[in-house]
C-alpha cells in the first residue's frame, strides 16, 4: 500500500454493514501501526464519532453537494497529509444523492469519480446467493468513472452460501475480499436519528475491537490494502468555510448536545478560536469571558426533564443573551423556546429566549439538504450570506412565536420551502444545520 491511500466503503443501501466493516477495518489496520483516518460522505454526525474512537484521529465530513469543490479538496488534502491511509465511509446507497451540478449530488459516488478512489463494495447477501452476482455487476458497469475494486459479502450464512456468491461474482472478474458470517453482535444499536452515538456506548473500546476481530479473521486486509489508490487531490482552500462565530466560543456539550461538524470545530480552531465547552445536563452556563455561545443539536428531546430543571443553567443563558450572540441549531433551537413535548406527550418548560414551542410527540421527519439565506447577522453570517446544510429532526414547532425568521430557505434543488428560523436580540435559532457557505 502506497502512503496517504484511500478507498470508499461503498454498499447498495443503508443498513448493510458499512458502518461495521469501516470501524473494523480502521482499527485492524491501526493495530497494524498504520495511521487510519474515516471520513464519512454526506451530512452524518455519528459515523465520524465511532472514526475517530477506532483512529484515535479525528473524522471529518466530505459532502459534495454542501462543500464547494475546492474545499473538499483542502479537506481531504489535510486528512491524507495526517494519515496512511484514508478509509472514506458512503451515505446510504453509493450513488444515493440529489439532482445537482456534475460532481454535486452529495453522493460518494461523486468523490470516487472525482479523486480516482476505489470501492469496497459491501454486499449484504442475506436471502441470495448467486444473485449478488447480478447487484455486483450492476455496480461495476452503472459508472465506468467509478471503480469496483473488490466486493465484500456481509451475513453469510454457511460456507456454501459464501462460495455460491462468491465464485459467481468472481467469475465476472471482481475480487471477492472476504466473508462475513451472520451475527447478531455485529448489529449497531439505532434511535430516531440514526445509531447511538459512539460516546453513549458504555463498552466503546470492548464494541470496537470486537469489529475489529471479525474483520480480520473474515477479511484479507493485505489485499484491500492493495486496493487503496494513492489519493492526490488538487490545491483547494477553505474559503467556503463557515468562520469562528467569535474568539471564544462557549459550546454546549454533552449528551443533550453532540451535534457539531468535526470540520467546523477543526477550522474554528486553525483560525484562532478557542472553544469553551460546557454542559447544560450537568447545570453549567457558558463561560462568562466568552463572547458568543454556540447550541448545537443533539438530543434534548431524551433529556428533556433534566434541562428544565437545570436552574443555574437557565439563569446563566439568559445573562448572556443579554449582551452577547447565543445561536442554536436543531436540538439547541428547541432548547432555545418556550417549551418541549417530550415523546411521552410530557411539556417541559425551556429557556424561553426566542418564542417558539416544539413537540417530539407529534413526530413528523424533515429530511434533505437546505439552501439558507441569511436575514440577519448572526453567528452563522452576515445578512445575505447564503448557506449550505441540512435538516434531520422529527420535531414539530406547535407555536411558531412571534419572533421574526432568522432564513430564507430551500431545499437542495433550489426550491423555495419559506422563512425558518427565529431571531429576538442577541437570540438567533433555526432547524438547518449549517455546513459550509455557498
């Protein structure tokens, strides 16, 4: 394997075990002295998590239709530059994205083409045999741009079940690199938003080099190293980087709010800005000497009780607000209103700093990539920046307040959706979860 090499862990769909063959395969090499790096394609906050507790280094988000193309070339030029070898993670299906500009569907699809990275097909083959054989060569002929490197059949159930998919996907000329059995440990636990989050798991190092273990009795690592092209892209910047919201920003965090882009924090701290976190579920304010205060989202719904009781917390976000910037997004939007429903159909009561009401009880899901235009200089930017991101939350807003919106938005095909958002003094809020400028 060449240094700084790369490959994209690639499958037909969610739900296939790409997740577990990445997280293994990035701690088996690792405890082969490799340094590893995961990236996930697409707006996903937890995968990077469970990359970086596998790595020891952190994850970072290649998205290529929320990114400019320059700056996923910085980004991914910095993480090869800090690793051996870099193992990039799809978004659901590989060529799963939107209806965009060439090289901008925000599928993984789009940075294998783009930067000459191979796949790693994982192939879930429960329920088939030679068939997979058909869903392979689907694979290798739907883009000749991008390349099949080799396939890996994920809940075999027998070894005859392993050699009948096997020798008919080899046959078409695909290496098949490995076989892993059926196992009910191998299953990630999931929630509303996904799976749970690597720092909920108690037994985090015992989960992941069990991954690990299967992976390098079922997988042949020497050759899918062998598969990792060298990865040379081009001089990018990050010139569409959202910038520090302030010097010193005081960071909700802790299990209510873990929902920040691992490059955002990255670039924040690159450029000068120190980040102060503090814990909301733990009854902590920010920190007084800091001058703006960042709420990301999370899962307040979970914890909902505990933040309306958390007094000091309350007292000290209401302080603040009053002389200096305090933005929320998703989770934290929510925490900034009047009031939380909780799944049971319970009303907790929050910090009241913008107008709004939200209900986790009447869940509806509101899912895609958002285009924002700012109204308003927040910490987000200045009034008429425009903004890419995403939305993912099932809450509802039961009463809309009388704030006025914070952005104009649209859905990632440039239709317009409305005004979204809430702005009231230093307060400024909104569902969209910001990932890079326009």
């Amino acid at each position: 394997m060449n240094a700084s090499s790369g490959l994209i862990i690639g499958a037909a769909r969610s739900g296939s075990g790409k997740t577990s063959v990445t997280i293994g395969l990035l701690r088996a090499f690792k405890r082969r002295g490799l340094r590893v790096r995961g990236a996930k394609s697409g707006p996903d906050y937890i995968d990077p998590g469970f990359h970086a507790a596998a790595t020891g280094l952190p994850g970072v988000n290649l998205d290529s239709w929320a990114m400019a193309p320059s700056l996923v070339s910085a980004l991914l030029k910095q993480s090869t530059a800090e690793a051996d070898m870099l193992i990039v993670e799809s978004a659901m299906g590989l060529f799963d994205g939107i209806r965009s500009d060439p090289g901008r569907s925000g599928a993984a699809s789009d940075l294998a083409r783009r930067f000459g990275l191979p796949v790693l097909l994982v192939l879930d083959v429960s329920g088939q045999s030679q068939t997979a054989a058909a869903v392979a060569k689907g694979f290798a002929v739907y883009d000749p741009a991008v390349r099949i490197a080799g396939v890996v059949l994920n809940r075999v159930g027998s070894e005859r079940h392993r050699r009948l998919a096997a020798d008919a996907i080899e046959a078409l000329g695909l290496p098949v690199v490995g076989a892993i059995m059926r196992d009910p440990r191998m299953t990630m636990p999931e929630r509303h938003l996904g799976l749970v989050q690597a720092s909920e798991y108690e037994a985090l190092e015992e989960f992941i080099g069990r991954m690990a273990d299967v992976m390098e009795a079922s997988l042949d690592l020497d050759r899918i190293a062998a598969l990792a092209q060298p990865v040379a892209p081009e001089v990018g910047d990050y010139g569409h980087m959202l910038p520090p919201p302030g010097q010193r920003v005081a960071l909700a965090q802790d299990a209510a709010f873990t929902f920040l882009y691992p490059h955002l924090a990255g670039h924040w701290r690159s450029a000068g800005a120190e980040i102060v976190p503090f814990s909301p579920l733990a009854d902590q304010g920010p920190s007084d000497d800091c001058d703006v205060c960042w709420m990301p989202g999370g899962y307040p719904e979970l914890h909902a009780g505990r933040l309306a009781a958390a007094e000091n917390f309350r007292a000290a976000m209401t302080g603040f607000a009053e002389t200096r910037p305090v933005h929320g997004e998703c989770g934290g939007f929510m925490v900034l209103g009047e009031e939380l429903e909780d799944a049971e159909g319970r009303t907790h009561r929050m910090l009241g700093l913008l107008g709004h009401s939200t209900s986790f009880a009447r869940r509806k899901m509101n899912l895609g990539y958002r285009q924002a235009r700012i109204l308003a200089d927040c910490p987000v930017g200045l009034a008429g920046a425009l903004i890419r991101g995403h939305e993912f939350h099932y809450a509802q807003v039961t009463r809309p307040g009388s704030d006025e919106p914070l952005v104009d938005i649209a859905d990632g095909l440039g239709t317009p959706i409305g005004a979204s958002g809430a702005r009231r003094g230093h307060v400024t809020g909104t569902f969209f979860h910001a990932i890079a400028r326009g």
